[in-house]
C-alpha cells in the first residue's frame, strides 16, 4: 500500500513548500496515525512530533474530545454562516470566549480559515478604516525582517523572507520594512539586548518620519518570530516599539498565529512581551490545528470605523464561506475549554524549564551559535565557525540533514533558512516526553557532527 501511496503523491500532489525536483527522487514521508505526541507513518515507525505539525497541534494528535465536538456538531449542523445577519451558536460562543480570554481592549471577533486570511484581513480592515475616516493617505503597514505572516497576496507581502517573494511578484506596494530584532545576529559588537531594543526603534521612528507618519497605518509582528528563525526579542524591545507607534497614531497589531494559546507560557504572547494590540489575529492552536480556523480580534476603535463603513457602503464587503465554519468553530470553543480545564498554559510554563534546559546543553556545542527558548518553543542556530558567527555555505544545507537525520531517529523537526533548527512541541508533552525527544535529537546532532567531522 504504502509504495503505491508513495508513487501516486509523487504523481498527483504539487506539493506546498517542497522542492518539487528533489521531492520525484525522494517521495513523502506518509503519517497515518497519531497518539498523544506522536504519530506514525505506513511502515508503522513512531515519531516525536516536535513541531506540532507546523506549530500548531497543540493538544497532540489524538485528543478524543475535539472528535467528539466535531462529530456533535456534524450531526446538529454541519454548515451555516455568519453573512447577513445570521449566525450560529458555536461562532457566537466562541467569539465571547475569545473577548474573555484576550488582551484588555480587543472587544469584536472576525473569523477566517487560515493565518494567512487573517492577516489578509487586517490590511484590507486597515485600508478600509482609514477611508472611512477620512485619512485615505494613511495605508502603509510596517512589517519586520524574516517576519512571517503568511502567504496570500497581501500576508505574503507583509512576511519578510525572500522565498515567499522571489518569482511571485511581491511585495505589493504600501509595506514598509523594518528591522528585526534578533539580537545574536544583529545587534552589534558589544550592544546590550537594551541597547538593540533602542537601536531598532529609533530606526523605526526614522522610518517613520521618513515616510510620513501621516501615511503609515499599521505595525505587524509576531511576539517570538516563528517561521523566520524563532526569535526572541530582547525583553524591553515591543515596550520602545510601542511607544513610537503611540507618538504617530500607527496601530500595533500582534499576529499571535503561533504565539496564542500557551506557545510563550502565557495565554498570549502579548502578555509575556507586554504587548497592547489594537488588532489581534490567530490561528493554529485556536484549534489544536483539527480543524482549519482563525480570527482578527479588533479594538473597539477600530470595530467603530468599520461599523460606519458598512452603513455607508451598504455592507462590510467582506468574508469567506468558511467564515466560523460551525464544525471548526465547535472544535475550537472546546479546545479553549480543555485548555482552561487542564490549565494548559500553567502546565507550558511548569515543562518548559525541562525544554529550555535541554537547547541550552547545546550551547557550547561546536556547530551551535546561539540556542534559545521560551514556554515550548526554541531554536538551535548553527554554525560554521562559532567564534565568527560564519554560517554554513547555504547550498551544504546543514540544517536540513540534521532534521533528516532526526527523522530517521524518531523525531520531526523543521529547518529554517540561516540553518536554523525549530523546535514546538504540543504544548500536552511531559517532561519525560521531553527527555526522550531529545535523546533523539542527541543521537541526530551526535550523527551530523561524525559527518561533518
Ligand atoms: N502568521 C504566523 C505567525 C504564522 O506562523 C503563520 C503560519 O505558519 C501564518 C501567519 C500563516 O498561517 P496559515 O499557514 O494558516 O495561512
């Protein structure tokens, strides 16, 4: 079964994020299964999931209650909307849980499928605001090196790498780019994490000023840099970079799609780095990933300016099909209600020391410039040469056999550009759990260090 599995994906699947070429010769890794953190591919081989599927399976891959909710409502209403006037309870009662639970100030809740719709999302409701009042100059949106905020037009367009750019005719116009704060490779000789924090936002006030404040909208970021490398920004960073975008009326928004629910050790990511969102969107662990859901949570302000919008139009012009889907939605309220339950988020911060600890043994490691971790999720950085900082020469691709070499020893990582290693587990895993990935990984690392003796 599984050959013939493995050669009709070859065939038939465009596969997303691949390199199509390598992947005729080397074919799919095919899961069939999960348990708890882990899963299981055709050959019945059990791996670590330690990337959550992609930083989002954050109650595991087995969870009975979410089948159940799903199933529930598969039977009560498989589909309704929220266009028009209607509406259903399971995206009603999720958009009240949502306000409950989020930072002070976010009052409105919009739901989309997907991350990337999200986002989409804030630059038109970004756009369409500032029309409606009356400032049609005021449209830019401040974004920040190797973010990621996805891969639709405009979220693709706010994200910061050039894979999602290169031969896609992106950016679009009206993105402004904006440093990133990761202090290991940026900061310079000798300038403190405070230091880099006041460097990066004086930069940002004389970007702005450069612009004109009266054309920019909006600042995204995610609180920890997830797909662009896992960085952690110094501890004072979103405090100096708030109170720039305070002085000229820009508003903050926290794309907390790998950050919410628990990812830091806090609800939010806003909580842990002090953030104060005018907009919010998330996604991925809304829904333990088991269905496709997210949302653009809205301050009051900003609800206000789109309410008068519609009146004047007619109609807020926009929403998806699958706008609070009411399979996902259900799926979602009750993953919300198992993390408030198990009190999920209090047991990130009680295994994350064992998670922390174990990046950290590695660095002093020869191939390893800076290790780093928050909550459940963390980065190996390598290098050529650790004294210098020198990186690998891309094309040696070390990051990625290191991951395949974690695969073959039963655990799933992921490699980002720069050669960098992430790790996010399901926020369920026990210490134990940790210990044994990284046993695993141990094996991997010990591996490619033979190798690249
Ligand atoms: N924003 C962040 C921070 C993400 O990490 C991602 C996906 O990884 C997205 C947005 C896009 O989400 P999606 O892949 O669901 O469109």
């Amino acid at each position: 079964m599984s050959n013939a599995l493995r050669d009709a994906d070859i065939r038939y699947v465009l596969h997303p994020y691949t390199n199509l070429a390598a992947h005729e010769e080397k074919g799919p890794m095919i899961a069939v299964r999960g348990e708890g953190v882990k899963v299981f591919d055709t050959a019945g081989k059990e791996y670590i999931e330690g990337m959550a599927g992609l930083w989002c399976a954050s109650l595991g891959f087995s969870e009975p209650r979410l089948r159940e909710a799903a199933l529930r409502q598969m039977d009560a209403l498989p589909f309704f909307h929220q266009f028009g006037h209607k509406s259903h309870a399971p995206g009603i009662e999720l958009a009240e849980r949502l306000i409950g639970m989020a930072p002070d100030g976010l009052t409105k809740v919009f739901f989309a499928n997907s991350g990337s719709e999200a986002n989409d999302t804030v630059v038109k409701i970004v756009r369409y605001m500032n029309n409606i009042l009356g400032r049609p100059q005021k449209k830019k949106i401040i974004a920040r090196e190797r973010a990621y905020h996805g891969v639709t037009v405009a979220a693709a367009s706010l994200t910061g790498l050039p894979v999602n750019h290169r031969a896609f005719d992106l950016p679009i116009e009206g993105v402004v780019r904006t440093g990133c704060p990761h202090h290991y490779r940026y900061a310079r000789p000798g300038e403190s994490e405070d230091a880099f924090a006041t460097r990066l936002a004086d930069e940002l006030e004389a970007q702005i000023l450069a612009e004109g404040p009266e054309t920019v909208a909006a600042f995204i970021a995610e609180p920890v840099q997830g797909a662009g490398g896992v960085i952690i920004p110094p501890a004072t960073y979103f405090d100096k970079i708030q109170a720039v975008l305070k002085k000229y009326d820009i508003l903050m928004v926290a794309d907390e799609v790998i950050c919410g629910f628990g990812r830091t050790g806090n609800a939010w990511g806003s909580q842990t780095y002090n953030i104060r969102p005018d907009i919010l969107t998330c996604a991925k662990a809304l829904s333990s990933a088991y269905l496709p859901i997210s949302a653009v949570l809205v301050s009051d302000a900003v609800y206000q300016a789109v309410k008068k919008g519609s009146a004047e139009i007619g109609s807020f012009g926009h929403g998806y099909t699958y706008s609070a889907h009411p399979v996902a939605a259900a799926v979602a309220l009750e993953t919300l209600k198992i993390y408030e339950e198990r009190d999920l988020f209090a047991h990130t911060r009680a295994v994350s020391p064992t998670f922390v600890t174990h990046l950290m043994r590695y660095a002093d490691h020869p191939l390893v410039g800076n290790a780093r971790g928050i909550g459940l999720v963390g980065a190996l950085e390598l290098v050529a040469d650790k004294a210098t900082k020198e990186s690998f020469p891309p094309a040696a691709a070390v990051a990625a056999r290191l991951v395949e070499l974690a695969q073959e020893e039963g655990l799933i990582l992921r490699s980002l550009a720069g050669d960098i290693v992430s790790f996010c587990p399901p926020l369920i895993i026990t210490d134990a759990e940790l210990d044994e990935m990284f046993t695993r990984f141990d094996r991997a690392m010990e591996r490619l260090t033979a190798q690249l003796g």
